[in-house]
C-alpha cells in the first residue's frame, strides 16, 4: 500500500507527464512537413558515427537505399562496414594509405579528399539513395580540403527523397546553419582515459 505522501508524489508525476506529453503532441500536429533532412552528429564524445550508422541500420529496415562515404577512414576493420558490405549496400573509404606512424600527410589526404568527394556527388545525384552518410565530413572543410559553399550547393541539388547526415567535429557555421537537426555528442568519461583498448563490438 502506497502512503499519503507516495500517493500525493505519484500524482504530481503522473500530471507533470501529462502536460509533457500534451506539449509533445502539439508539436507533434503541427510538424506538417516531411521533406528530406540534413543531420550533423558533432561533439567531442563517442558515439557520433556509431549514432549514423543507427540511422543507416533504420533506413534499411524500411527498405530504403542507403550508402555510406567514410572520411578518415582507412581499411581497418569496421563492424559496420562488414554488415552493410554483406547486405551490398556501397561503403566508401578515403584510406588515404598514410598510417599513424608516418605522422599526417595533408597531401596525400587533400587529393584522396577530392577523389573522394567526386563519388560522394554521385550518390548525391542519385534517387535511389534515401539515406547518405558522410561520416567524419566536416574535418574536410575545417582543414579546407574540401569547400563548404560547393558542399551546400550540391546538398541542395540532391533528390527531393535523400536526407543526408554528416559526423565529425569542428563542424563550419554555415554548415550548422544549414542543417536541419545538429545533435552534440559530450564526452562525459571514456574508457580509453582509464587504460581500456578498443574493444571489438564497442568502438569498432
């Protein structure tokens, strides 16, 4: 049996949640428009591809087309990348053949960049893609490989059906403006500060 006190708690929540919901689903009426959306997962945390692989994993799972473009990316082994790999759905890697030893090779990353960029148009011209990923993008234009005003431009001559999510840090103002949804990943503690390695299943 639920006391006074308890009982008087519980209804305090239960009208907070109403008013919640009630506030939710007026939103809800109003949002009319279905169009094709522009996403950017940004922040300093985890989890900002891992989050538009899930959208990826969603968009298949109705049946929609969907490719993935991987900036920064090399041949590592991806548990993402061997899923979709398996299902055919088309993964593209910069892999810009430089390791972490060798250091950065900001030359060798600007041409694979561009190489890379130019398949990125054709999934953007193409309808049958429903949803694009372009994972770690915005590293591309903060470190000018890339021009943000070409990107937006191509962007907004996509299909009337493909939405498009970007991931990475440091993304540019216009690219912000631009989005329709921009989501920040914060890293409030992560296991590679306590010593933990990278985990198979986990963080690839």
């Amino acid at each position: 049996m639920l006391t006074i006190e308890e009982k008087n708690k519980l209804a305090q929540q239960t009208a907070r949640h109403e008013v919640m919901k009630m506030k939710v689903h007026e939103k809800s009426d109003l949002a009319v428009d279905d169009k094709r959306r522009v996403l950017v997962l940004t922040g300093n945390g985890k989890g900002k591809t891992s989050s538009g692989f899930g959208m990826i994993f969603r968009a298949l799972g109705h049946s929609q087309g969907c490719a993935v473009i991987q900036y920064l990316k090399g041949d590592a082994e991806s548990g993402e990348r061997n899923l979709l790999q398996q299902l055919g759905v088309p993964v593209v890697t910069m892999n810009t053949g430089c390791s972490f030893k060798e250091g950065y090779c900001a030359e060798r990353e600007r041409v694979r960049a561009r190489e890379v960029w130019l398949q990125t148009l054709t999934f953007l011209n193409d309808p049958d893609i429903d949803v694009l990923l372009l994972d770690e993008v915005t590293y591309m234009v903060a470190r000018k490989h890339l021009d943000v005003d070409e990107m937006i431009a191509a962007f907004e001559a996509r299909p009337a059906n493909q939405s498009v999510i970007l991931t990475g840090r440091a993304v540019h103002r216009k690219l912000r403006e631009y989005a329709d949804t921009v989501s920040r990943v914060d890293c409030v503690k992560h296991g590679l500060q306590i010593g933990l390695k990278a985990r198979k299943g986990i963080e690839f």
